[in-house]
C-alpha cells in the first residue's frame, strides 16, 4: 500500500486504492436482498409471519433509541426512492 507512518489517507482513498466498495454500502445492499426475499415469502412462513408481528404495538412506549432492523430498512428504502 506504500503508506509509511506520518502519513495518513482518508477511508475513500483506501478504497480507491484496494478497488473495493465501502463496507457500508455492502450491509446496505445485503439489507435490501434480504428485504426482497422476506417480502416475497408464503404468508405462513415463520420469516413472514415474524415480520408482520413487528407491525404490532404493545400498550407500553419505550424510551430511548430502539433502532430497528425494520426502522433501519424502511429509512434506507426512502433514502433510495
């Protein structure tokens, strides 16, 4: 890589130079093949089943950050819209 100690190059760079995508952008798009695949699912799959479970709310609100794999992927989608 010829990096030698005082010197530093930014994580774009890195990548440039390994000539491999962000690890970031590759969770992303595993993230949205899985999506795909659960939505196409039979409806008695227990994948399909567990996602429709999410969309129910119980009588409690939490506090705090809960960021959810559903969250996370229903913020991702509208990003790429």
């Amino acid at each position: 890589m010829k990096i030698h100690y005082p010197f530093r190059i930014t994580n774009i760079e890195l990548y440039k130079r390994m000539r491999v995508n962000a690890w970031s952008n590759e969770i992303r798009i595993r993230r949205m093949k899985w999506l795909g695949h659960l939505l196409r699912l039979n409806e008695n799959a227990p994948a399909s089943i567990a996602l429709k479970e999410t969309n129910k709310t119980s009588g409690k609100k939490k506090r705090g950050n809960h960021q959810t794999w559903k969250k996370l992927v229903i913020k991702e989608v509208k990003e790429t819209d």
